[in-house]
C-alpha cells in the first residue's frame, strides 16, 4: 500500500502528516475502546482511537499506516480483555507520539524521501519526538501550544510562544498563503523567531487576519529554508482531515462491526488501500498543467478528477444506471464545470491583494 502509493503520488517533496482519528463505539469489547476525548466527536465519547500516518505531495495525498491505541490501565495491562479482544503479547502501551514515531521510522527505512513532518499540538509537544526526527535529519513543522517555553536571545531567555507573538513589532508579519482551499487561498499573516542555540531552529506564528487568533509551531531543518517553506509545511497539515474525510465518506474506513485487533487492522488496511487507489487514479488522471488559481487555462475547463468523483464513476460503471457510459461522462463533466465555476468566482474574490500586509 505504501509503495503503490509512492509509484503514483511520488514521494520527492512530500510531507508526512500524522494525526488521529475517533471510531464511536457503544460497547466496551472492541480492542483498545475507552471513553477518552476523540476530534471525530469533539467530546470523550466512548471510542477507539487510531492513529494514522498520511503520506502528501504535489499529486495527492494518502493514508499510508496505521496504528490502534491501546490505552494503558484499561487494555494494556488487563490480560483478560487483552486475551478476549485477541491482542497478541507482543503489543505493549506505546503513547500515541511514540506510534508515530514507530511509523515515520518504518515510511523513511522503507526509502520514502519526504523532506517534512507536520502533525497538531498532541505530537509536537512531545519532545522525544521532534528529538527523533532531529536526529534521521528529517526536518518537522509541528504545532505547539501556546503556553509552550522557548529559548531566546540564543538561547538565554525562557519565555511562553505567545508572549513572543506579543513582543513582535508589525514590521516582523508577512503575509502568506498557506494552501488553496475550496473558497480560495488560505491568506494568514506569519511571524518567525529563532529560538534555542541551533541556527535552523524557530518558533513559527500564524495570525488570523480577520480575529487575531494565534496558532504556534516549532520549526526544525537540517538546512536554512525560507519563510514561505514553512508556511507550506504548516498548511499541508490540513491534508490529513481530508484524508480522514475521505476514508469515512467514501470508502468505509469507519464502516466496521469487528471487535478483534487483528479483525481491526484487516479492515483498517483495506480501506487504506482502496482510498490510495482512488488517489492514484486521481493523480494519474490529472493533467500536466499548474494548479494556478488566478490563471484558469479556459473558463469552461473542469475541475480535475477527485477521488468523490472517481469512485462515483466506478459505482455507476459496475452498477449500470439506465443511461450510457457516454451520457454518465457527460454529467459527470458537467459537475466539475460547475464546480470549477463556483472555485474560480471564490478565488476572484480572493485576489492576490490579499497577499499585501
């Protein structure tokens, strides 16, 4: 799955994005299930967490592995439920930085050459993990929290993330696009200040344009890199979420009745595999021309190929509607039309004047 990954997204470039994801349960027989907070809820619920690897580049994006949490008390060292639920001995309590530090590790030894790691604030508060990457030389734009201590002044003055923000002049923002979205560039303004005594290393800030709300990032890379790379890095992070969308919404990834770890990872697996299938179809499918919001190359053109719409083909090819292959591409050239009509009127509204401070 990893390698039919990297053939069709490519691999050079690319950034590896860990997050999690809930599955609600109402029983409590399915390995690793506890009430504790899960993002899918917003809330604790009871639930089983996984934690999930995404592999993004310029083509694409996919969900690459994949680990189920296994809470401590209540799994991990309970041999009954660990013996009912089929939890092989060899599996200990690992806390969810540590699964994914186990799975960047297995995606670089297996020859992925992803220049960045990004993931939210449950994994770059962890040191141990940012230590690990530091020392493959693999260079990690991870959020932190606000409260989060760093070293300025080279090193000599601890002080929280956000009294830096507050000491920064107006002249140190820059305005910068963290990605495309569906309404259009994702304009905030940014900030950067070194920190710690390594010349590569930064505290990275991202301003709200409109309610001033902050958000932090440590910043590390074997080599000096601009500014706009870590933004680039910051925005990839998002990817993940579409990922987790994708896999529930069309191919099933929470769709499962199993209780069995073994039983989970089976399930888990495959719809990994058929969501990466749909990416590479999608990226293969994509022609060879810039993603350019502000530069459409004709006005009618439609919007490429998305994995909705692609498994929405293969539904319809091998479940006949009463209508011809040729009519069903029609509408389906017909949508992205329109879809593209409606991104090309949210960007005009986003012009590149939002890019001056």
């Amino acid at each position: 799955m990893r390698a039919h990954a990297v053939e069709h997204l490519g691999a050079d470039g690319g950034v590896l994005v860990v997050d999690e994801t809930g599955f609600l349960k109402k029983g409590r027989s399915s390995a690793g299930v506890q009430r504790q907070y899960t993002g899918t809820a917003g809330r604790i619920e009871n639930a089983q967490v996984g934690v999930f690897l995404a592999l993004v580049t310029e083509r694409g994006r996919a969900l690459i592995d994949r680990r189920l949490y296994l809470p401590e008390h209540s799994w991990a060292d309970d041999p009954e439920r660990r013996t009912a639920a089929g939890i092989p001995e060899t599996v200990q309590f690992a806390t969810k930085p540590r699964l994914a530090s186990e799975m960047i590790a297995a995606a670089l030894d297996a020859g992925i050459t992803a220049s960045w790691v990004t993931g939210d604030e449950a994994y770059g508060q962890d040191p141990q993990l940012r230590a690990a990457l530091e020392t493959r030389g693999t260079g990690y734009v991870m959020a932190v929290a606000c409260s989060m201590r760093v070293r300025i002044n080279h090193g000599r003055t601890p002080i929280r993330a956000d009294a830096v923000a507050g000491r920064l002049p107006a002249t140190a923002w820059q305005r910068h696009s963290a990605g495309n979205g569906a309404k259009g560039p994702r304009y905030y303004d940014w900030a950067w200040i070194h920190i710690g005594t390594d010349s590569h290393r930064h505290l990275l800030i991202r301003r709200n344009r409109f309610t001033g709300e902050l958000a932090f990032y440590l910043c590390w890379s074997p080599t000096e890199v601009p500014l706009s790379e870590l933004v680039r890095v910051a925005g990839v992070r998002w990817s993940v979420e579409e990922c987790f969308q994708a896999a529930k919404g069309q191919v099933g990834l929470d769709h499962y009745q199993v209780r069995n770890w073994t039983s989970w990872h089976r399930h888990i697996t495959l719809a990994m595999l058929a969501l990466a299938f749909l990416a590479a179809l999608a990226a293969d499918a994509a022609p060879e021309r810039p993603d350019d919001a502000y530069h459409p190359v004709r006005s009618r053109d439609p919007i490429t190929l998305t994995v909705p719409e692609i498994r929405h083909l293969l539904v319809a090819v091998f479940n006949p509607p009463a209508v011809t292959v040729a009519r069903l591409l029609h509408w389906s050239n017909w949508r992205r039309r329109h879809q593209a009509t409606a991104r090309r009127g949210h960007y005009r509204r986003r012009t590149p004047d939002e890019s001056a401070g």
